[in-house]
C-alpha cells in the first residue's frame, strides 16, 4: 500500500534557533501518536491530498510543500486481520491556523511536541528518523569546538592550507549574527507570503508585513557592506560576504514584488500551482536558516550544508515543473477570454519563479563556501 502523510510544524519563535514543533494526532485504534495521513485523493496532487488530511485529521491548515522529506513504512492492520506494509509519503507542512474544530475532532487528540519528544513518542523507526532530521537535528555542532590538527592533517591544496591559516587569526565583525538575522526575515516573508496566497481576508496586512521584512532586510544588507568595508579581518572572502547578503537580499525583494503584483493586480484568489509554489518558498527559507548557523563552523558541518543545498536546488526543479502547469492551467481557462487577466496571473508565477530561483542561486553561494573553507 501506499499513503500520503504531512508533518506539521511551527517555530516557537522568529529567532534563526527557535525550537521546531510537529503536531502529532493519536490514531483512531490503539491510540497512538501518528502523524496525520492517509490514501491519495483522486484529483488531488499528493501534497494536496495529504494537506487535506491533516485539516480532517489534526484541525489545521497551512502551506503543504510539493518536495517531500522522505518516505517510512509501517504495517497497518486491515479490517479482515491482514497486515500490510504500508509506504508512507511525508511533506512538510507550514501551519498557519489550527480551527477551533473539524471533522475527527472527537476521534482524535492532538498535541505539539517538540522534535526529540515527537521522534520518541512515535513507533515507527524510520519516522522517528525523519523527525530528528527535520530541524536543526538539535547538533548545534557549529557551537563546538573542532580538532583542529586532526582536520587539517586529513585535507590537502592551497584551500585547506588557508582554512586552517584562518582558524589561527582572530576573527572580526558581527557577519555570522547578521547572516543569521537575514534568513529571519526570509522565514518570517515566506510565512507571511503563503498566507497572503491562501485568499481570503487579511490581504493588505500579508502584503505590508512582507514589505516590511523587505525593509529590515534592506537595512541588514547595508550593515553587512558597511562591515566588510571596515573589518580588517573576515571569516570568508568579502566577495563571498557580500554574495551571499545580496542573494539573500534578492530573495526577499522578489517576495516583495510578487505581493505588489497581487495587491497592484487586486488579486485575490490564487491557483494551487502558486500556492504550491509559495509552500516550496516556505520549506526553502526553513532550510535557509538551518544553513545559516552551520557557516560558524563550516569545515564540521560541510556534509550537512551539501544536504541542505542539495535539497534546495531539487527544490527549484520542482517549482519549475509547477510553474509549467500553473501556466498551462491559466491560458486554458483565462487566456482566451480575459487577455489582461491571463497576463497579471502570468506575472504572478514569473515572480513566484523568481523567488525559487533566487534560494538555488543560495544554494549554490553555501555551497561555493563548503568547496573553499571546508
């Protein structure tokens, strides 16, 4: 058998370390913590599908991301005795609501937990795996020393030589803070921007709260110029600083101008190739800001910023299957009739593109990092 199954999340707080919470459900039989989950819906993508499972199952809504995290199986018990392994689907899934009631409210509970207690509370072991891995897995390992001899004596070439010659020097300006600051406003314009394409009342406040978080990056990135300009000693290149801040900078500015063209256009409904498209931004600004703190230490936690590049650039191939069909879908049932309507809609998923595009474009300044300092 096969299901689909999303793994609810919130962050306790704004801040680049704020813990990660999953929500867990107890099943309708014996009672135990799962995850919300179930068969594909016919008409339904795969994420759609399990979307709409956790607002039956679990009482929330959110933005489901197209990209899975991985795949567990388990054995479910059917009703004639049989038990058959079943392959579960997991997407990640960005709560923005939790109702106050839905349809198995009375069948189920449901609790946060944090990632340690959910990976404990649940049995099967290749979720519990997929839980640990999901946040920052608690290693902080950036935080800690390293060995210092032991990982110079294992490299070799002019990049090693120079890694190990800036481990030695001290190093100036707040740069790792600010870094970390600016992937707080790409998570926080990613949240606000998938609730701005979910519809409904609140538009202008989604809009300005993105065009504020613009703003902050803005003044983010003029301090981390202003501090390459006056540290004597940086812990990259400066071009690799300024590279990376004005990536990062791009990303949220073209948030900034997808919801101009929403609200410029008065958009206020939206198709689910963009809402799909705004749930991938979500995941990739959440993997961004794990990213971040990992440059502390970069040569411990090379392998870890490769999976996390290597996810968001499989990310980016995603949105563009998306954004093909999105397109197709409007020219079909707008195109020919309301050319201007067929064009504003158009703009909105070239923005939405631009977005994707420029977390690859992230992608790839971590991981030129990882090939020199690592």
């Amino acid at each position: 058998m096969r299901q689909i199954a999303v793994l609810p999340y919130r962050a306790d707080s704004a801040a680049v370390d704020a813990p990660i919470r999953v929500l867990l459900i107890t099943s309708r039989g014996r009672g135990r913590w799962v995850i919300p989950k179930g068969g594909q819906i016919a008409g339904l993508s795969p994420h759609a599908s399990a979307a709409r499972e956790a607002e039956e199952e679990a009482g929330v809504l959110g933005a489901a991301c197209p990209t899975p995290i991985g795949t567990y199986r388990f054995r479910k018990r059917r009703k004639s005795g049989a038990s058959v392994l079943t392959d579960v689907q997991v997407f990640p899934f960005a709560v923005t609501e939790e109702l106050e009631s839905w349809e198995e409210q009375h069948e189920r509970e449901r609790r946060w937990f944090t990632l340690a207690e959910a990976a404990e509370a649940v049995e099967e072991d290749d979720l519990r795996a997929l839980i640990r891995s999901f946040g920052p897995r608690e290693f902080r390992r950036a935080a800690l020393g390293i060995k210092m001899i032991e990982t110079v004596a294992e490299k070799t070439g002019v990049n090693a030589m120079f890694a190990w010659f800036q481990r030695l020097i001290p190093q100036q300006g707040n740069f790792f803070e600010l870094f970390e600051q600016q992937s707080v406003t790409l998570v926080a314009g990613a949240d606000a921007l998938a609730r701005l394409l979910q519809g409904g009342p609140g538009k202008a406040d989604h809009v300005r709260e993105i065009e504020e978080r613009e703003h902050d990056a803005d003044n983010i990135t003029r301090e981390v110029l202003q501090a390459v300009r006056r540290t004597f000693l940086t812990p990259f290149d400066r071009g690799a600083i300024t590279s990376l801040i004005a990536t990062m900078d791009d990303a949220i500015d073209e948030m900034h101008m997808t919801a101009g063209a929403a609200d410029l256009y008065d958009i206020t409904e939206f198709e689910p190739e963009m809402r799909d498209m705004a749930a991938i931004i979500v995941d990739a600004a959440r993997l961004t800001a794990e990213a971040m703190p990992l440059l502390r230490k970069i040569a411990d936690n090379g392998v870890r910023l490769h999976e996390l590049t290597e996810r968001l650039v499989r990310m980016e191939g995603h949105a563009d299957a998306i954004h093909a069909a999105g397109l197709k879908r409007i020219f079909r049932e707008v195109g020919s009739r309301d050319p201007l309507q067929f064009m504003a809609r158009q703009e909105m998923f070239k923005r939405l593109e631009r977005v994707v595009d420029r977390f690859e474009d992230l992608a790839n300044e971590i991981d030129g990092l990882v090939i020199d300092h690592s």
